[in-house]
C-alpha cells in the first residue's frame, strides 16, 4: 500500500543560523520571532514543500489563508465578468486590472510561502516576487481609484491626470525597497523591518489621497457621498489592522511558542488584508455603479493605454527590479555570507 511521509517539524534551536565573518556571533535567517516550534526543514525538496501544506506546521495558514481566497476572487472575477462588458466597454476597463491583480497578489504570497523553505537563495526569491505582487496590487488600486473614487471636485485636475503616473513610481519604489531590505535582515533587522514597513504604507497612503479627502475633509454635493462610503471605511479599518499586525508580531511576542500553529500576527494580517480586499472591491463597484452616469459625462473614458498599458508596462518594470536582486543575490560578494548556512544539508546528515 502506497503511503506519503510527511516532512519532520524543527524547533526553533534546530533551525540553522548563518554566520557572517564581518559581524561577530551568530543570526537568525529562517526563525521568526515569537515562534518557537513547527518549522520545516531549510533544505526542504519541492514535494517535500507541497506535501507540508498538508500538515500542521508554523506556515500552513500563511499559505492557505492566501490560496482559498485567491479563488474568492477568481470567482468574484467571473462574476464581474457577466455584469461589466471587459471587452467592449472601456469604462470597466480599470476594473479588470483591478481584479487581475487582486488574484495574483494572494496566489504569488501562498506560493512564496509554500516554497520559501528550499534553500536561502529560493526563500529570498520566493519573497522579491511576493512584495513584486503586492507593489502592483497597489497599482491596481491607484487605477481604478482614480477612475471610480476619485472626488468629483478633483476629476480632471492635475492630481487626477497625473494619479496612475505617480502609482506606476511608486509601485517600483515599493518593489525596490522591500527587496533590498532582505539584505539588511541580519545586520541591521530593525532597518530592515522599517523599510519594508515604508515601502507598503507609502503606495497605500497615496492610493488612498482620494479617499482620505472624501471621508474625512470633503463636504457638500460634490463629494461623491453614496453608498459606497461605509464599505470604504470597513476597508481602512482593515488595512490598519493589516499594518498593525505586520509591523507589531502580535499576540506572539507576548506569548512565544503559544500561537506557533494557529493564531500568530502573519496569519491574522494575511486574513485582514484578504477582507479589506474583499471591502476594497466592495466599495469600488459601488462607486464604479453609483458614478457611471456622472463620470461618463464628465471624464473622458479610461483608454486602452492608460490600463492595459500601464499594467503591462509595470509589470515589466516590476520583473526588471526583481531580475536586478536575484543577479545581485548571486553575484554579490556579500551575498555569500548572507546565505551561508552551518546546518548540514540532507545527503550529509544520511551519510553520517
């Protein structure tokens, strides 16, 4: 009878260190602060990576709180789909590239995080296209806010026009500092953590200029004022809990080796931000719906370039970035020492 091993769980002090010759001592690479069990083994093969999302261990939500709702939005996709004409109808065109990318995002994160235990080189890979994803995630969102949410006092100013040129800036900004600061996590981790902290609030808050201006300082008829509103506050209201619970590692500072399998900050930020996703798209096809009338007379209809073009051009510009840091992964001289590691790999440990 055919029968699957299921890979062995390390704790915390059988995971390997690296040790860097220029830096005395010895730093944590595959730990994770506040967990202290249920890590797999760094040197995992790629079956050996599937068949752990099978099995209980530290990042077995991390990956399916990303992958089943990369199907909530496939599906959400396919309805949308029935209702706004993506072929034939420009003025949903924002849309689609909206939902394209709010599928990838979640789907590149659980695949980052299901093989990001191979080796150090893929582990760090894994994860340049994962903030790759989440920087174009927020082009997405600059696209459809400045075609959908954008406060009818600021349509056709110079902010308006200029919106998605800045977001297609800023979305490389954000795929090149949170790649780079994955050469900082040894030597200076708390650099580290505050760039990448940085590189996804920045995008964030200037996605969220419109929006900001319209709950919080706009009043009068012209404010957009519908019912899309609430649904943009359940949005914010999430995306801080997804900041808060990315920036802080709780509950698992307070309690380490008690939320090592279910309960700690990364899942709970991955299923905040899934849901202020769910609330994003919510609002924007409320406003998409509520404004269709207003904006179609008011503003000229988004063109092919300016959404299908700007996505294919960030998504080319955002590869390039991550091309450049994989070369550098391989090529730097400080490179070697960061990916240094004194645990033995398998064929070794058989042979003793």
């Amino acid at each position: 009878m055919l029968s699957v091993k299921l890979p062995q769980l390390l704790n915390n002090h059988q995971v390997p260190r690296v040790s860097l010759c220029f830096v005395p001592g010895l730093f944590q690479v595959f730990r994770e602060d506040g967990i202290i069990s249920g890590y797999r083994h760094p040197k995992s093969s790629a079956l050996d990576c599937i068949l752990s999302t099978f099995q209980l261990t530290n990042e077995t939500l991390n990956i399916w709180t990303h992958f089943l709702p990369t199907w909530y939005f496939l599906w959400k996709f396919l309805v949308l789909s029935h209702s706004a004409d993506f072929y034939n109808e420009p003025y949903s065109w924002p849309l689609f590239v909206y939902l394209l990318f709010i599928c990838l995002y979640p789907f590149i994160s659980s695949c980052a995080h299901t093989f990001s235990t191979m080796s150090a080189h893929v582990r760090h890979i894994c994860y340049f296209f994962d903030y790759g994803a989440l920087s174009l995630y927020s082009l997405g969102c600059a696209v459809t806010y400045r075609a959908y949410v954008m406060p009818d006092r600021w349509i056709n100013s110079t902010l308006h026009f200029y919106f998605v040129h800045v977001a297609v800036l800023n979305s490389m900004v954000c795929t090149t500092l949170s790649c780079y600061s994955r050469f900082l996590e040894i030597e200076q981790p708390k650099l580290s953590k505050t760039l990448r902290i940085t590189a996804f609030s920045y995008p964030f808050l200037f996605d969220n200029i419109p929006l900001f201006y319209r709950l919080l300082l706009c009043w009068g008829e012209d404010c957009s004022h519908n019912d899309a509103v609430p649904t943009h506050y359940h949005h914010l209201l999430f995306a801080f809990l997804t900041c808060f619970l990315f920036a802080s590692h709780l509950p698992e500072r307070l309690a380490p080796g008690c939320f090592d399998y279910i309960g700690h900050s990364h899942q709970l930020f991955h299923i905040c931000a899934v849901v202020g996703t769910h609330f994003q798209l919510e609002a924007i096809v409320t406003d998409m719906s509520c404004r269709h009338a207003w904006l179609l007379a008011n503003t000229p209809l988004p063109s092919l370039g300016g959404t299908l073009g700007v996505m294919a051009a960030s998504v080319f510009l955002n590869l390039l970035v991550i091309g450049i840091f994989i070369l550098l992964l391989f090529w730097s001289p400080y490179s070697s020492p960061f990916l240094q590691s004194t645990f033995p790999d398998r064929a070794k440990q058989k042979r003793e």
